[in-house]
C-alpha cells in the first residue's frame, strides 16, 4: 500500500530534497508552505499536494490538520521541518519574531503531532521525525530563544515517545552544518569547518539517511540522533 508522508516547510533546502526523495520512493506527499512556493511547484509537479499554513496562527494549523485528515486515513511520517531562525536583536526589537520562534518550533509541532495522530496511529508504524539542532543542548547566547524553542522541541519529541507508543515512535535528528546559507561569508565558513572534528559542510544526503534510517529501524523511539559531523563535540 502507498505510504503518506508529511513534510513541513517543504519548499527549499533539506525540506525540499527530503520531499523529492520520498516521491522518487512513491509516497503520498503533503507538502506544507508558508508565504513563499519557491519548490512547491516543482513538487506539486511530481505528485505533491501544496498545503499552505501560517504557523504562528492556531487556526491556520488547524485547518492544515483537517485538510490532511480529509485527504487520507492514514500518515506514516511526519517531518516538523519548518523553521525560523532569528538572533537575540532580532527577537528584542521585534515582538512578533519572538513570538514566531516559539509558534513555529513549538505550537506548530504539537498542534500536527496531537492532529494527526488518528492518522499516524492508523498507519501502523506511524513515525514523527522533529528537526532540532544541535544547540538544543549546548545553547548559544546569541540565539537564546531559539535555542530555548529548539530545546523544547527535543523535550516534546521525547514527550510525545512515551505517550504515543507502542502505536507512534517519536524521533529527533539534530542537524549541524549540513549546509550553509548564501549569506555565509567563506571566513564563518572556514570557521564553522575548523571547529567541526570531520571538517566537512555535510550536505543533505547525510540528513535523508538519517530518516530512512529511522524509517527502517522499529525498535528506536525517543532518540535525537545528531548529523553535524561531530560539531556538537565543540561546542
């Protein structure tokens, strides 16, 4: 039978590659979108179904939930993927982008999580796969809420283990420096990479075996696995 999967923030980096590989494999594919449907076309294309949802509005979510539920009994993977990432001046000068931290790594994921889980449950091997960082455990002071919304997200995913098992395994991968952004300059690149034991950009692949790999094992629920090339070690 086709497996359904559902991806949040789906439209770019490790989102986006995760979701072609999936349809590559024949999955059912929800594919969730803020604002912006940079790849969401391009995945609607290969057999995607676009859903827009605001994350920092409950009733926004909500109706994500019930457009999924409508279109399907049964998920088998859902990926809390969406993310916002904004430093300490950011979030003290802007009250909404506080607030969006936390909705966005913490509402969000519990509102899919408690939503969908008739339909994870039904699966069979239902599996939720939250992205946290590898700061979630040693934070940085220049990204305190972050760090704090991150952290909470990993306590959810062990939460959420406990609660929903033996029916749904729950499972963190905390990514490191998988891929940087354009705005990276090459010296935070080559400073990134010096404190980095591996001293490599890891690239996405490393980040969609660690899903299969959670996919495949049935015995691992409540884990954060880390894929940072061994940065967590230096921090």
């Amino acid at each position: 039978m086709r497996k359904t999967a559902v991806i949040t923030g789906a439209g770019r980096r490790f989102g986006f590659e995760l979701a072609k590989a999936l349809l590559t494999e024949g999955y059912q594919l929800f594919a969730h979108y803020n604002s912006s449907r940079d790849g969401i076309d391009e995945l609607e294309a290969l057999g995607a179904q676009g859903v827009q949802a605001d994350f920092t509005n409950i009733d926004s979510i909500q109706a994500m939930v019930r457009t999924i539920s409508s279109a399907t009994d049964s998920v088998d993977l859902l990926v809390n993927n969406a993310s916002c990432f904004f430093d300490n001046e950011t979030v003290d000068n802007d009250n909404n982008a506080l607030a969006a931290v936390f909705q966005v790594h913490g509402m969000a994921p519990y509102l899919l999580i408690s939503g969908l889980q008739r339909q994870l449950s039904h699966s069979g091997n239902g599996l939720v796969i939250n992205i946290t960082d590898i700061y979630a455990d040693r934070p940085s002071t220049d990204y305190i809420a972050y760090c704090a919304a991150k952290a909470g997200l990993a306590n959810m995913t062990q939460a959420f283990a406990k609660s929903l098992a033996p029916s749904v395994r729950v499972n963190a991968i905390q990514p490191g420096p998988i891929l940087f952004l354009p705005e990276h300059d090459k010296e935070h690149r080559m400073q990134v990479l010096d404190e980095t034991p591996l001293r490599v950009e890891g690239g996405l692949e490393p980040m969609i075996e660690t899903v299969r790999f959670l996919r495949d094992n049935p015995f691992i629920t409540g884990e954060s696995i880390k894929v940072d090339g061994g940065r967590g070690l230096m921090i």
